[in-house]
C-alpha cells in the first residue's frame, strides 16, 4: 500500500486540503481521519514529507523540494494572489528552488531552499517576514527572499520567526513584545517588532542543532539534549520553574540531563521528546494540551505518566492541543472542539488518547486547530526524533572528513568545510560527539567529545596532500572569526568544548610567527574565562587521558620553547646623523619585547594550571613541563635576584612559574639564593663590625662560619663548634681549617671535609644509621640509644653541604629526599632499601590464590631485633589477631612499609628522621628547595654518575705551554682512555674531591692542565679543578700511567704547591 496524508480538524478556509459539504451555519470541521485526497503524488503515493500549519493557511512540501498550500489567503499567506481562501491545494512558484523545509506563523509563511536562501511572504504587520517591503506594505503574496546567508532550519511563532544557519547562529525578528526573540531588547510596548534578522549574541558558541516557536515564546535544542527557552511565560511555557517573561535565552535545567532529541511548542505549552522515546511537557494545560490529567499548568517538564513505559516516536503540538506516535499508533490530548484530536467528538482530552483508524504512523504534524499525519504501510518506525530530516550546522567528524577527502574535489570541498567548521565556534563545539549516549548531557564531568577520534581526524588532515593548505585555512578561521566570538562567560557548558578540541588541531603546533595571532589570543580568551567556566575545563582537563593531558601542554609549551628559540630583541645602535631612526627602533624593540613577554606569560598561566592538576593527579611526568633550554636563554639568576628583592607587582618573572625549570635551572636559584642570603650575612657582619669601632671592648664579628678542626677528631670538633653556632651563623659562607695545614679554602678543603665527616659518621659501625646487606643504602638505625641531637646535627651538615655547593658522599634511598619534600613514600621506596623484603611484599600482593592465608600466615604484626632481643609489634590495634588477608593485604604493606620507613619501634625511626629535618631545614630556609623533585634533590646532594668522557675531555684547559695538541696532552688523554671506570672516577675524585658529578654535567667538571717539571708527580688543586701535570713526552707512556695511578691512590692532605 502506498504513502497516504490524512487530516483532521478545523477546515473553515479550506485549510485541511479537503472539499466539505456542510451547510452554511455548520462549523466546518473533521473530527475523525480523511485522507489528503489532493496532496501532491509521487512513485510512492503521496510525496509530502512535511506539513506546517498556520492559524488557518497549510504549507505542504514534497520529497522533490516543492511546496503547495491551501487554506486562509487573506495576508498572502499562500504564496499566491487573491485574498480568498481555498480548499485546493496548489504548488508555490520558488523560480527552481528546492524547498527542505517549510513553517507557519499564524499569517505568514517561511521556506528554506537547500542552497540557504530563506523565503518568506504573507503578513509583515510585526515585520515577522524579516524583509521590509516596498512602501511600507503589510503583505506579501509572492515568496520574497530574505537577506540571511546559508539558512538551514526555521520556526515560526504567531508573529515572530526564528532561523538557524550553517555556522550555528540563531537569528530572529518580528513582534518582540514578550522578549520572543531573545536578543535581550526591552520592548518599549507589546507592539514592539523588530524587522530585519537579529542574532541571538548570548547563544553564540552553544552547538545548536534546531529551532521552534510558540506564540510568543522561542525554544532551541542543542546537540548534546539542552533546551534553552524565551519570551512569554505566562504559563510557565519556558519550564524554568517560575513565570517570568524572558528577553534571553535560559537554560531548561530539569532537560538536561533527559537527552532531548526534538522540540515542539504550541501556543502556550512545549513539549521536548527523549531519545529513549519519553515525553516532557509544560506551560498551559487549560484544556489538557500537557496530558498531565490535571489541567493545571506546569511551569516545570513533566513527563507524560500515561505514555510512560511506550516509546514516543513523534511528537508535534497544535496551538491548543498535542499529537504523537506511539509504536506507529497516534495518540492526541487537549483541545478538541474543532475535532483536531480526531476521536469523533468535540469534547478535550486530558491524557493521551489513541486516535481510531490510525496504524502504521511515520509523521505527525499539527497547528491552529488540526492535525496531520503520513501513513506508510511496511516502513519501520525510525528512532524518536523530528518528524522529518533536518539540516543540521557544520562539524566535523572522522567519518565526514574520509568521505571529503575521497571526494573528487577534495580540495575544494574540504578547505571550504574546514574554513566554515573554524570560522564558527558553535560548529567547532558540536564536533567531534562521542557515538554514544555520552554526547548527551554535558557537564563539568562529561564533555562528550571522542578526543582519540579528533586526534585521528587532524592527523589524517596533517597527512593529506594539501595540508599546508588545510592548515593555513583552520589558522586563518580561527584567528579572523572564531576567535572574535570567545567571551567571559559562555552561555553553556556545551560552548566550552572548543577549549579542549583546538589544541587537539595540528595547526596549533608547532607555533611560528603565528603564536601572536592563534595561541596568544587563545591562551588570553582561556584566562578571561570567568571562575566557573574556567573550574569546568580544568575539571575536564582533570578527566583526560594522559595522552591528551600531554598533548594540550605541549601546545602551550611549544609557544615558550619557540619564544625561546628566538634571537633576542636588540635596540639598533645610534648616531648624530640617525637619532631620529633610532628613537624609532627602540619604539619597536620595546613593542616587540611586550609583544612576546605577553605571550611567554599568557601560555605560562595556562600551563599553571595544568601544573596544579597535574600536580594532584600525577597525569605525566613533571619533567614535561621543563623548559630544557630556558636556563641557556635566560638569565634566570638575575631574574631570580630581582624577584626575591624588589617583585614589582605587575612586572614578569620567570621564578613565579618554577615548574618549567628542570633540575640544572632549580640547582642554580638554589645556589643563586644561597649567594644572596651568604652576601647579606657578610653584610650584616661588616654592618656590625663597623659600629663595634665605636664601643670599647666590642669583639668583631666574623663574616664567615668558620669550622676549625683536627683530621684525627673530625666528628668531636666539628659537631662541638656546631652546638655553639647561632642559627643565623649557619647561612654565612663555611671556611674550614684543616689544623697543621696551610691551604687556604676556596672550596676543594670543603669538598675533603664533607667526604671525610660524612665517611665517618655515617659508617654503620658508628651506631647512627643501618646499612642493608644488599643494596648497601643506610636508614635511621631506629635504635633507643642514639641521642636525637645527634642526628640534628647530621642534618645541619648536610644542609651546610648543599648551602656551600659541595657535593656529598650519602648512600640513602630516594625515600629520604621523598620525606624532606614532605613526600609519601611507598612499596618502591623500601624495595630500593631492602630489594628482599620489598620483593617479598610484591609477591604477597601479586598473590591471588585463594588459599592465601594458609600460604603467608601472616598477622599485622612485625618482629624487630634490638640488641638481641625480638620484639613482636603490632601494625595496627590488636595486629596479632588480625590476619592478613586477601581483603586487607593492601592495607597491610602500607603499614608495614610506614613502619620501616617512617615509624620505627615506638616511633624512634620518626624522632630520628624529624630531628634530621629539622637540622637540615635549620640551614635550608629557601622555598626554592620545595619546588624540587625528590631525585632532583637527591642529584643535587650527591651529584649523579652520568658520566660524558668525551665532554670531559671536550671542555678542558690548557696552561703555559700546554696546548690540545701538545705531546704530553696527548699522552695523558691516551692514558686516561685506557683507565677503567672505577680508576676514571678515582681521578676524578683525585682532581675535585668528589668521583659523582653535579646536575649540571661533565661541562661543569672543568678541568685545568698546566705543566709541571718532568720529574714531578701529579699534583691535583681541587679548590680550583688545576693539574699539575709532568711534562712527559716521547715512548714514556708507561711512565705517564704510574704516575698517574700513583697520584690518584692518594687523595688526603692538601698543601700549597
């Protein structure tokens, strides 16, 4: 059987389509289904597609693209001559257009062609056709073409019209008197009409996928099921909860989470249909048009109980009543006294019921006071949804991009979509859904984008064949238009996702000169968000991936890694005869210089933020935010001085964003800092020592710390002086004196010092600390018997050591520097101190028989040994009649490894460690130590063992007679290069008092050769990394290697050569 249109309802003008033979005081109505005998024909029966209805004029479209109409013709309504209504249906002249859609006002008529021109004819009394005709008439007979580019979807109220474009802009125009059109003008009367096309300035950015209208109110749907309403609200028709009449858009916050596919309104009520085929309705229910069964009106969405558990498959509203379609039936509630509701009466209907005769139901339509609706025998009823296909605004996908570029005009067709997607920032938040229900309901937890396939898609757009020009076009896009709508305060959270998709764009890496006018505008439109957008894509940038994490902070760090590859800005120097010109220069050096100190901290506080989630979430590394090169290209020393002593406000330093240095770049504001508190202290010495000359029998004050002690009681007279060493003493510049010895220290005897105390005192046989038999690292001994002074003491050395610069022989793990950082340390840490019993506890958790406890026995208690005594100590309360189980082993290894490395027997391993921190922290004031990571800090006590021979040798000097060149050099590299490792490191302890290197490398080992009598042994001056190297030459090779190997076996004592 073939396509059929049926009617019902009012027919007074003829508007059903149908000939009635009634008398002439009758009411001219159906009240029970007719078929559309009239309606334009096609292979499958009846081609109509859609149907709008006006208060009493019918728009018919066709599958071709035509429209006819019938009915009221006293405004023109009908596109067509004469004021005289018929019953006829007749086809519209559009001068070869192709009509997608169609919509009704009460006397005027709108239609969209598929090339997005906009027509529109009948009344303008409110100027509801958005054209102004010729000599200020009120009607239009002929379809008059309205200026509004690429038209997609319209709607019309009783007086007012609403469009969407391609790009995603609402616009409107006709009688504004209850705010319909939502551009927020106050009308100054309920007459007040606007007559051209106004956009809609507070939906920009919201992917907005149709359009409806009421009689006074307007009704938008965005892509992922948020409604925004506004106008009249007499009846709570705009379902915001109360009854306030609304000049802008707002937000139908009950729907959002509802997945909303389609939008209805009727005269005073709306109806919104779910994807899961549930019905809401609000507004006025006088006659039942809410089939709520009340006929009390419901200024919020209801769902319509009586269709609860069916699935609604079309929904459409007339002016006082609601038609839909349920499993192919069609059902119909409210007004009935002109028949519209097709049930054979006149009588209202306040729950839904089912029409007779109706089967096999595909479309809906209703208006004024009549329905329609298509029959197709055999077809499936499609997804809930709108009753016919509607053109939807630009986005993309991977799907659609494939398709382009396989297109034959490939070029041209995907420039020109990539150009309209990036010019519109509601085309580019509608791109990318995810393909299931996570596209609905955006919040601050659910963006609903597919990044993977976004990240797909622009690579796949990289690898075209012009995606130079792909590129170049999305730049421009962005820069010239996109960018211009970004505000504040988006209207929606759904206006955000562009945040989070540009970055994703290969064209925003890597930056060149274009930084100035994408990333820079981008980064400033993110930081002028206000707080609560602002709190949403951090939330979102919280929920992604790693990958994608990476991803957006190496486009903000790819602008300062470029900034930095740039050569510095100069001011052009100047002359008597060029005065002028170099006043110019340094006009635009300095504008030049803003230009890019804008950009380095514009990206900077981006990556701020970045840094703070990554901080708390632990995404990726924290070395990706480091700025390798930024200690090569800046002066980050001086501008650390600058920040800690002056820190103008307002003024840009790098030290106010310390995640972007690395470890070599914190080293030197550490050490930077250390020379800024040693000046001061040496200052304030001076300061004193020069009003003690004017009191008698003041003693002068010693602007260094200096340490005078034996070789022989290193450990008794160092820690003595300590004990009577005010705290402010410890931050002057250390000075050791070696007693019997004449060397003057300029670093190397302070190197020797360190090595020889922290020999001593951290020798397990010295009680202090325990060495594991294994990994060889040393932990608080936990033992009763040691004074917690002492350890305060230690703790103050080592905080001397790195205050000075000196590099430390330690063997402790990692968890030591984790615990000073006020880090928590972890099964990791205790494996890398106790490799045995960290295995043991990876085996107990990897375990997952289910005879566990029969296998580990095991209760949360653990044994210690002190002086040959076993303790059994209890984890938790009552450990001992706990068992360790499957369930709880977790817990288990946390407790066991704080016990180890933290805890202790009776908490002594935590009295041990605080009174080390406290000494250490007594001299390490700096707040530069806390932006340092645990190996950092580790690297900087230590040094490391990455060893660059090569680059040793590279950076060598040469004295006298010495050259690279010379015979005797080359001979020792010879040598040198035939050492093994362990002999290599022992020179290098020979030469600097340290075989580790510091963070900053071999280039900061630099050595010094200068030449020596050929009967001379080598003589090493480690205070300034000198070698005194004997001038031997010839085939006296072997002669070079024993005295070399001879000098480096000793390396105590230090004498003035």
């Amino acid at each position: 059987m073939s396509r059929r249109l049926h009617c019902f309802g009012q027919a007074s003008d003829g508007q059903l389509g149908v000939r009635l033979a009634v008398a002439p005081q009758s009411p001219a109505m159906i009240m029970k289904p007719v078929m559309v005998i009239g309606a334009p024909r096609g292979d499958q029966g009846c081609s109509v597609v859609e149907v709008a209805c006006g208060y009493e004029h019918t728009l018919m479209r066709t599958e071709e693209g035509e429209v006819w109409s019938c009915g009221g013709n006293e405004f023109g309504q009908l596109g067509r001559s004469g004021g005289s209504g018929s019953g006829s249906i007749y086809p519209i002249v559009f001068n070869g257009a192709r009509i997608i859609q169609v919509a009704c006002g009460s006397k005027h008529s709108l239609a969209v062609a598929d090339d997005g021109r906009l027509f529109a004819w009948g009344s303008n009394s409110h100027g509801q056709l958005g054209t102004r005709l010729p000599n200020k008439q009120l009607v239009a007979h002929q379809p008059k073409r309205v200026i509004l580019p690429e038209v997609i979807q319209v709607a019309c109220g009783a007086t007012h019209s609403i469009a969407l474009t391609e790009n995603g802009r609402v616009h409107t125009w006709g009688l504004n008197g209850n705010g319909q059109l939502g551009t927020g003008l106050r009308p100054q009367s309920s007459e007040h009409f606007v007559d051209t096309p106004s956009s809609v300035e507070s939906l920009v950015g919201v992917p907005i996928i149709q359009v409806a209208a009421g009689g006074r109110h307007s009704v938008v749907l965005s892509v992922s099921g948020a409604v925004f309403s506004w106008g009249e609200n007499l009846y709570g028709q705009l379902g915001c909860g109360d009854n306030t009449d609304r000049h802008h858009p707002g937000h139908v916050k009950s729907l959002r989470s509802m997945k909303v596919v389609y939008v209805t309104c009727g005269d005073g009520h709306t109806a919104a249909l779910t994807k899961e085929g549930r019905l809401f309705t609000f507004g006025a229910d006088t006659y039942g048009q809410l089939g709520h069964g009340s006929q009390s009106h419901s200024i919020v969405p209801k769902p319509v109980l009586e269709l609860m558990g069916s699935t609604v498959t079309r929904v459409a509203c007339g002016r006082c009543h609601t038609v839909v379609a349920v499993n192919r039936r069609m059902y119909a509630f409210g007004l009935g006294s002109d028949g519209q509701l097709g049930l054979g009466s006149t009588r209202n209907a306040v729950t839904p019921r089912p029409v007779p005769d109706t089967s096999d139901v595909i479309s809906v339509f209703a208006g004024g006071d009549r329905t329609f609706f298509l029959q197709a025998p055999g077809v499936i009823s499609e997804e809930s949804g709108p009753h016919c296909r509607l053109l939807l605004p630009r986005a993309l996908n991977l799907q659609r991009v494939r398709l382009l570029l396989n297109a034959r005009d490939n070029e041209t067709l995907l420039i020109e979509e990539l150009e309209a997607v990036f010019s519109s920032a509601s085309c580019v938040n509608a791109s990318f859904l995810k393909h299931d229900d996570t596209r609905f309901n955006a919040t601050k937890s659910n963006h609903g984008i597919d990044l993977d396939e976004a990240m797909e898609t622009f690579n796949l757009i990289a690898s075209s064949s012009y995606a130079d020009q792909h590129s170049e076009v999305m730049q421009k896009s962005v820069e010239l238009s996109l960018l211009g709508e970004l505000g504040p305060s988006p209207p929606d959270v759904e206006a955000l996702r562009l945040y989070i998709i540009l970055p994703c764009c290969h064209a925003f890496t890597p930056p060149a000169e274009n930084y100035k006018v994408l990333h820079v505008p981008f980064a400033a439109a993110l930081l002028s968000l206000t707080a609560i957008p602002k709190k949403i894509i951090e939330h979102w940038w919280t929920s992604f991936a790693p990958r994608h994490f990476n991803r957006v902070v190496r486009v903000f760090k790819s602008v300062l890694e470029y900034i930095l590859s740039l050569p510095d800005v100069l001011q052009t120097s100047s002359n008597a005869v060029e005065e002028q010109k170099a006043r110019d220069t340094a006009v635009l050096t300095s504008l030049k210089q803003k230009a890019r100190d804008t950009a380095v901290l514009t990206s900077l506080k981006v990556l701020d933020k970045l840094n703070s989630i990554n901080v708390a979430n632990h995404k990726i590394p924290i070395e990706t935010f480091y700025l390798d090169e930024l200690a090569d290209k800046r002066d980050i020393a001086h501008d650390f001085v600058y920040w800690l002593l002056q820190n103008e406000d307002g003024k840009f330093y790098w030290s106010d964003y310390p995640f972007v240095f690395n470890a070599v770049a914190k080293t030197t504001l550490l050490q930077t800092d250390a020379k800024v508190h040693m000046q001061l202290s040496i200052n304030e010495a001076n300061r004193q020592n020069i009003a003690a000359l004017f009191v008698p029998f003041a003693s002068p004050v010693s602007p260094y710390l200096v340490l005078q002690v034996d070789r022989a009681r290193i450990i008794f007279d160092t820690l003595s002086q300590l004990l009577n060493t005010r705290p402010e003493s410890l931050r002057k510049p250390l000075k050791i004196v070696f007693a019997g010895e004449e060397a003057d220290d300029a670093g190397g005897v302070k190197k020797e010092f360190f090595m020889l105390l922290f020999q001593e005192l951290l020798d397990p046989n010295y009680g202090m600390f325990v060495e594991d038999g294994e990994s060889h690292e040393i932990w608080f001994s936990g033992s009763p018997f040691e004074h917690a002074g002492n350890f305060q003491l230690i703790g103050i050395l080592c905080g001397l050591a790195i205050y000075n610069g000196v590099l430390v022989d330690f063997h402790f793990p990692l968890a030591l520097y984790k615990k000073l950082l006020g880090q928590r340390v972890t099964l990791d840490d205790l494996k890398q101190l106790s490799p045995t019993e960290g295995r043991s506890l990876e085996q107990l958790l990897d375990y997952e028989g289910d005879d566990f406890e029969d296998v580990f026995g095991l209760t949360f208690t653990t044994t210690v040994s002190v002086f040959d005594q076993t303790r059994v100590i209890d984890l938790r309360s009552n450990g001992s009649n706990v068992a360790v189980t499957q369930e709880n082993k977790h817990e288990y290894v946390e407790l066991y490894v704080s016990f180890r490395l933290d805890l202790g027997p009776d908490g002594i391993i935590k009295q041990q460690f605080d009174a080390f921190a406290g000494g250490f922290h007594r001299v390490m004031t700096s707040r530069i130590l806390r932006i340092f990571q645990p190996k950092e800090l580790m690297e900087m006590v230590i040094g490391n063992e990455n060893y660059d021979w090569e680059e040793f040798k590279k950076v060598a000097e040469y004295r006298g007679a010495y050259w690279a060149g010379h015979e005797s050099i080359k001979l020792f590299w010879e040598v040198f290069f035939e050492l093994t490792l362990e002999e290599r490191k022992k020179f290098l302890l020979f030469l600097t008092g340290s075989n580790r290197i510091p963070l900053y490398g071999m280039k900061a080992v630099k050595m010094i050769i200068q030449p020596a009598v050929p009967e001379a042994m080598p003589v090493a001056h480690t205070c300034f990394n000198l070698l005194d190297l004997p001038q031997i030459t010839g085939d006296n090779k072997e002669l070079m290697r024993r005295k070399l190997l001879t000098a480096i076996e000793y390396t105590q004592g230090f004498s003035l050569v």
